[in-house]
C-alpha cells in the first residue's frame, strides 16, 4: 500500500488527538505533538506558531481552561496589541509541569507487572506495549527488562523460547518471541484446517481369531478366543504428535 503523502511529497503524519487534561494521557498526546512537528519544519519555524499550534488542541476539560489562563497571562504581560506568546522552551516547561503525572512512572511500573501476553494479542503487538511501559516506567537495566518480559509471556510461549536456551540480551527476547509466536501460530491454523477435514470418531478394530490365538482353558473346559485389538489415534492426537515435532525442529534449525 503506497505511504499516505502531502500536496508536497512529504510523508503525511496525523495531527495529535484533542487533549482533555487528563494527566494519564498527557505522555501520548505530547509524543504526537513532537512528532507532528518534527515531520513539518518548515510550517513551524517560529516558536509562537508551534504554541498556538498546541494550544488548538488544548480544547476540553482542564486543559481547555489551562490554555485558556496561559493565553490571558501572556496578553497581559504583552506591551503591544499582539499577545507575546513568549519562548518555545519556556511554554514545554509550563505545559509539562500543569500536566505530566506525578506517578506516571509508578502507574506504568504497574501496568507493566500486571501486563500478560493475552491469547489474541500477537507477540508484535506485545512488544510494542512492553515497550512503551519501559518508556514511561523510566527503566534501563537490560537484565531486570529481560526478567520482566519473560514474566509478561504465556506459559507456551516461554516453554517453546526455552528449547533452546533462554535469550541473553532483550532483543534477543524480542526476536525469540516473535518468531516462536507466529509458528505457534501458523501450526494452529494448520490444527483447526486439519481437524475440519478429519472429524472420524476413533473406532476399535477387531482382527478374527484364528488358531494361532486360540487356547484351551483347561480348567473350565472351555475354548476361548484372544483377540488383538488396538484404538485408532484420533486426529488431534496425530496432528499434536506432528506439531511438536515440527516446532522442535524449527527451533534446533
């Protein structure tokens, strides 16, 4: 699919989403904010457009009347009729500190101990989700992040990585996890595909007695007839046999 682009060839980035005030989100809305302006320097070359530019999105709940005093304060300490909007570095400074949470890092601390890969969730959009709470947790060492990570996968999943040998570094937790996701994943779909087409029940099968299976019972003066039998595995049991087989193999490739 061709990359969404601007009158001028440029990459089209989406605007930040309206800002309510509300402090859990301030991380998310001030990352679009710098990465809108980031991708258009040439419409914000001054620093009262790339306020003005932010304060229009300041439009609902506290943030709304946040912008709203900042606006009034500046045209009062403004000498001329134009409202000085004053500098970029100073306005990141106020905004950050009226918005961003306290415990930002100890909710996302939180969040990340209680994040689990969940069974719909693909291991790509896990790591994204990781990724972000580190971020927000404010947390570097590479051996904590590893030991958190591992925590976060499904059972299987960590089973699967443990084949052949637990990663060393996080990126290799990273790489581990995607990859093992998406074969777990194919071989299921090739499960379910599979059992579709083979849904016999398991049925005993009889072979007829011959001499070589008879005895005399002696005792009770009775013939008797010994009969092998054995039980068709079913389908799933086949195909489980397989797919283990194959996963072993992937991961010892």
């Amino acid at each position: 699919m061709a990359e969404d682009k601007d009158d001028k060839g440029s990459p089209k980035i989406n605007p930040p989403d309206i800002y309510d005030g509300n402090k859990r989100n301030f991380h998310r809305f001030w990352q679009q904010v710098q990465l809108y302006i980031l991708a258009s320097p040439k419409q914000f070359t001054l620093d009262a457009q790339k306020i003005a530019f932010v304060l229009s999105y300041l439009r609902k709940g506290d943030a709304d009347s946040w912008a709203e005093s900042f606006q009034m304060q500046k045209a009062a300490e403004s000498s001329g009729s134009d409202t000085d909007l004053g500098k970029w570095s100073d306005f990141v400074t106020d905004i950050t500190k009226a918005f961003k949470s306290e415990y930002a890092a100890k909710d996302a601390l939180t969040d990340l101990s209680n994040l689990f890969l969940k069974k719909n969730t693909t291991a790509e959009d896990h790591i994204a989700q990781f990724k972000t709470l580190v971020v927000k947790a404010g947390l570097k060492e590479e051996k904590d992040l590893c030991a958190k990570f591992e925590q976060s996968l499904s059972p299987r999943l960590r089973r699967l990585i443990s084949y052949r040998g637990d990663p060393k570094t996080l990126q290799a937790w990273y790489d581990a996890a995607t990859t093992m996701d998406h074969t777990d994943r194919q071989l299921n779909e090739s499960n379910q595909r599979f059992l579709a087409q083979h849904r016999a029940e398991p049925k005993q099968i009889s072979n007829k007695p011959n001499l070589s299976t008879r005895y005399y019972n002696a005792r009770k003066g009775q013939m008797a007839d010994t009969r092998s039998t054995y039980t068709r595995s079913t389908p799933s049991t086949r195909l489980s046999n397989v797919q283990q087989n194959i996963i072993i193999s992937i991961v010892f490739s």
